[in-house]
C-alpha cells in the first residue's frame, strides 16, 4: 500500500504565539517534520493579526504572505506603505523590518517561510471552477490549503479518503485544511474553491539557527 498523503486538518492545529509575541501562528505544514521556529527548511502557517504589530524578524530566510480577511491587509515594509488586497501574494525578506497599519480588527494570512539555504518554492492562489491538477516536479512537493468552499481530491490515500463512484479514492478537504502531494505524484482537485498553492523543493540542510 503507497504511503498516505499527509493531510493537515484546520480543527487540529493549535496556535502559538508569534516568536515577538505579537500575534498567534497556527502551522500548516513545515519541513522537516519536528521542526521548530529555529530549524525549518520550509514552513507554511496561518498567522491572526490582532491590531497594529511588528512582524517577528527571520534573518536568512524568503517570506510569502496572503491575507486571508475581506479587506486585505496594509503593511509598511522597510519604511514603504503597502496595501494587499484579500488572496494577493506578497513576498520581502524575512531580514526586513514589516508592520501591519490600520488594523482596527483582527485578521488571518497564509505564510509560506523558505531558509534560502536550505529550500526553494513559491506560492500563489487559484481559483478552482471544475477541475484542476496538481503534479509536482521529481524533486518538489505541493502543498494544497482551501481558502474558500470544499475540495475533493481524487487519487488520494488515507484513512480519511473514501471510494468514489468510479472506485478511486476520494478525500475532501474543507475551509483551511491541507493536503501535501509530494514528489511523484499526481492529483485532481475537484470543486467551486479558492486555493493557495505552495511549491516547495529542499536544496540543502536547515541546520544552522537563525541568529
């Protein structure tokens, strides 16, 4: 039997503070699996702004953010005013000196965390209308996290898939949950949602802390 597809399950991820202790992040997913703030090669998360805060500072490392929140969120990145619409991808360095402004609510963004000496990747959003396939390279994963609606993967393994009506397995996600397809594989995403997709590939080892 092939090894299950790693799901992340929304209702199962237990928020942590911000290493600046501003703000609450919730991991995704992250590489290796034990890893911690200090030591990842890759890391996706979804981070809650709870007002104006200061973003946690991670020298050596490329940052992606996606607000998730209707009205967006505004940012001044290293001095210069930003404003990112909902489901928008936005990318600085983790060396960078970032603020949110003008948060008067709370808000949620997906973050993807690569340690440039250690991973490369990219993330973007696609809106799904029917279906849609996810095949990653020989050497790179995609990491699957519903934003908006439900999604029904076919192909996939695991004990939460179930028998479709052609025999193939099913496995659904919902609103913020998350699905792994790594190297090799190929799957079919099927449903009206909005979908973040984080390609990731590890290129060396994270073993040096971030100072």
């Amino acid at each position: 039997m092939p090894p299950s597809d790693p799901v992340s399950r929304a209702i199962d991820r237990v928020p942590l503070a911000w290493r600046n202790g501003r703000g609450w992040t919730s991991t995704v997913a992250v590489a290796p699996a034990a890893a911690m703030m200090d030591d990842f090669a890759w890391r996706v998360s979804i981070a809650t702004i709870t007002g104006d805060s200061d973003f946690s500072e991670f020298a050596g490392v490329d940052r992606y953010l996606v607000p998730l929140s209707t009205g967006g969120l505004d940012l001044s990145i290293d001095g210069s005013a930003q404003h990112v619409g909902q489901y928008e991808v936005c990318s600085f360095a983790g060396e960078s000196l970032v603020s949110s402004t003008g948060s008067a609510e709370s808000s949620d963004d997906l973050n993807l965390m690569l340690r440039r000496t250690a991973a490369t990747g990219s993330l973007r959003v696609e809106r799904l209308t029917g279906s849609f396939s996810v095949a990653p390279g020989p050497d790179e994963s995609v990491l699957v996290v519903v934003l908006e609606g439900e999604v029904d993967i076919d192909g996939a393994s695991g004990t939460s898939a179930v028998t479709g009506s052609e025999g193939s397995n099913v496995l659904t996600l919902a609103l913020r949950d998350a699905m792994l397809v790594t190297p090799g594989r190929s799957r079919t995403l099927r449903g009206g949602a909005i979908v973040a997709l984080a390609t990731v590939a590890l290129t060396g080892s994270p073993s040096a802390p971030v100072p």
